[in-house]
C-alpha cells in the first residue's frame, strides 16, 4: 500500500516538474496582437523578436516578455510592413529565427497529447497492480507461517538447558536418530515420528525443542497451532498440508508445533461437530504424520499443557508415540538455571544462588528468569552496577506478590499475605 503511494507521489512530481519547465515562464507571458507589437516596435519598446513557425516571442526592453502570433501566409517583414511597421525602427530590434524541431518543440506539441493518456495508464497500472497483489494473497491464503531458525543461528544445545535429565535423555535418541537414520534403519527400527512434549507453562518445552535442532545440527521449522485455523473452511488442511510440505524440502528437519491442544482436541466435542474446520485441520495433521516415507527423516515434536484434552488417535503409535514429561525443577535444577541466567549479569562476588533456589519452591524455568531479569532491573533503578543478594529477595516478592505498595491500605493487606 505504501510503495503504491509513493510511486503516485513520485509520478505527480515528475508531471509537475515537466509542466514547470515547459510552461513556466507562459504565466508570466503576454499575448498580444501584432497589431499592438506594430506600435511597439514603433515607439522602440521592443528590444528582440525570436521567430518560431507562426509564434513571435517578443522580449520588451523593460524585461517584460510577450507572445504574438503572424499571419502563415507572409513573412515576418512583410507583416510588419503591413501594419505600419518602419524600416527604420525594425532594423533596431533583434531578429532570431528557430526552425520547428528540437526537443522542447515536440514536447510541447506532444505533451498535452500524451499526458492524459499518460495519467491514465499510471492510474489503470496502479489499479492492476493492487488487483495483482490482492489476487496473491487470496492465492496465498492457505500457505502457513512457518518460520525457519537456523540450525547454528543463535544455536541452542542441551547444555544451554539446565535441569530435565530424564526429558534431555529421550531425546538424545531423536538427535541420534537425526546424525545417523540409516543405523536405526539397517535395523529395521523405527524411531519415533512425533515426540510430545507435556509440562506446566514456562518449564521449558520450546526451548528443549531448538536444542534438539541445535544437537542435531538440522533446519528448525516453528509454528503455533493456533495459526492453522482459520474462520474458512479448507483453509487449516490447505496450511497443513503446506507445512509439512515445507519440511519435507528441508529433511532431515524438525518441525515443532506449539501449544498443539489448539487444534488436537479430541473430536466431536465442538459446535460444529464433524464438519468443524479444526477438526478438518486435525484430519490433516493426522493423515501427515501418518503418510511419511519411511526414509523421510522428519521429526515433528509438540508442545501442550493440556495433555488430557488430546484426541486419541494423536496420540496412538505412528503419530505422536513418545511423550515427555517436563515436570517443574528441584532445587538443583533452579540453581542450575539461575546460573544460567546469571551469566551476563554483574553479580556480587559473595552472592548465594543456592539461597534463592530455597525460597523459590515451584517456580518454572520462566519464573526464574522473570526473576534475574527483575533484580537486573531493580538494581539499574537504584543506580547500582552490581546486584546483590537483597535485590534478589526483593525480586522474588515481586515475582510472588506483585510490586511494592507504599499506601497504609496496601501495606496492611500485603501483611497479612505474608503472614
């Protein structure tokens, strides 16, 4: 829509430039009759005449300028003669004759021809230019938003992963699997076509997925499930279809589907019944995982924290047979990922992490960077360089129970929470 703007603009310019330099100097430009031009010449006020076909350009000797136009039939002596003119006083005035050519002339006698016309096809080339454009994304509508992290752009491996042994352990089979199918294959195994990955919010399950791209060193495609459906029917079976079509060009690939209970639940629950377009989404993803090649090295891993809600056959062997469970971390695994959180920020030399780990109990991997993020943000408030232990208490009752109210009312209702 801007680029259309700004090529109006620019063509507006440039008509407005032209007609400025063709015919600027025409509004300062008087049009006489020769008859007029006859006196002057006699009362020496003209001072040059320039002869151009039938137009006499008339310079007057206090800087005026005028136009007059001469009978075709007669030159320009022999018409000045007719009207009075004196020999005498014409010898006085300059006379230049300009032959009918040059590019000024055929501009000016072509211009107001052909400007209209050019205007118009500017404005039928606009027209079909934005016709074009709304024809492509009509075309393009059933073409997904998958993105595509490189596998070592900003690569994330197992060790950038604090905490999930166990989880990090069953996937060290699929990065196997992906640096070396033909092992598994000459053997007549399988692995496993879909891995889903189930936790609270924030334990780190999207996280997981790019380190087993970035292990495995293969094209990491993302999506949210969300972004299949749409409110027209075919349109989430059509972004399906183009998704997995994506990652098939890309194998050895992962394709990781966020929060997948979007479009996975089970079926024959919703308004609309069979003929709903999630469930015809569904339907699709269903038959994609279900129609790879057995060499199609792709793995699709999920994400959801609402496993209950699943359909069936999502989770039956063939589509998603292996599930993950990400649990919250111990006390461990909350230092670990406060360290790695702690990384690239000024800590105090004598500072305790084990500590804050203790007084964090339930927090996810999200939560305990919310909360480095929130003593960072709190010592840059108070104008320190270094963060503290007591900035990290304080973060972590922000975290809790929300900022710090200093009104009395405030003050005695955050009292009795923590009391």
């Amino acid at each position: 829509m801007y680029k259309n703007i700004s090529w109006a603009i620019l063509t507006l310019l440039l008509i407005t430039i032209t007609f400025s330099l063709l015919f600027g100097n025409q509004s300062q430009t008087e049009k006489i009759t020769v008859n007029q031009l006859a006196a002057d010449i006699n009362s020496g006020q003209v001072d040059k005449i320039t002869v151009q076909g039938n137009t006499l350009n008339i310079d007057i000797k206090d800087g005026k300028k005028a136009v007059a136009e001469k009978e075709a039939e007669l030159g320009l002596t022999q018409t000045l003669g007719n009207y009075g003119v004196k020999p005498d006083a014409l010898q006085k005035v300059s006379l230049e004759i300009k032959n009918e050519s040059g590019f000024q002339f055929w501009i000016g006698i072509l211009l107001p021809t052909l400007l209209p016309l050019i205007v118009i096809g500017i404005i039928f080339w606009v027209i079909f230019r934005q016709a074009k454009t709304g024809a492509n994304q009509a075309f393009s509508f059933g073409r997904s938003n998958v993105r595509l992290f490189g596998a070592f752009k900003d690569r994330i491996t197992f060790n950038d992963v604090a905490g999930l042994k166990e989880a990090k352990q069953e996937l060290e089979e699929v990065v196997d699997f992906l640096k070396n199918p033909k092992k598994f294959l000459e053997m007549g195994a399988r692995i496993p076509r879909g891995v889903l990955l189930m936790g609270s919010p924030g334990t780190g399950k999207t996280l997981l997925a790019r380190a087993v791209a970035g292990e495995s060193g293969v094209p990491f495609f993302y999506i949210s499930a969300s972004e299949f459906v749409e409110m027209f029917v075919g349109v989430g079976a059509a972004r399906t279809r183009d998704v997995f079509q994506t990652a098939k060009k890309a194998a050895p690939s992962i394709l990781f589907i966020d929060e997948i209970d979007a479009v996975g639940r089970e079926r024959g629950t919703g308004l609309g019944g069979g003929h709903d377009e999630r469930e015809q989404t569904l339907n699709q993803i269903l038959v994609e995982m279900d129609g790879f090649d057995r060499d199609t090295n792709i793995i699709v891993i999920a994400a959801t924290n609402r496993p209950d809600i699943l359909d069936r056959a999502l989770l039956r062997p063939g589509r998603f047979d292996r599930r993950v469970i990400l649990d919250l971390p111990d006390l461990n695994d909350r230092e670990a990922i406060l360290k790695i959180h702690a990384k690239n920020k000024p800590l105090e030399q004598n500072l305790d992490l084990r500590k804050v780990a203790v007084r964090t109990p339930g927090f996810s991997g999200a939560d305990l960077a919310n909360l480095m993020n929130e003593a960072a943000i709190f010592t840059a408030r108070n104008n320190r360089k270094i963060i503290n232990q007591n900035d990290l208490f304080s973060s972590i009752e922000k975290v809790l129970l929300g900022p710090h109210y200093r009104t009395r009312q405030s003050r005695r209702l955050y009292d009795k929470i923590t009391n």
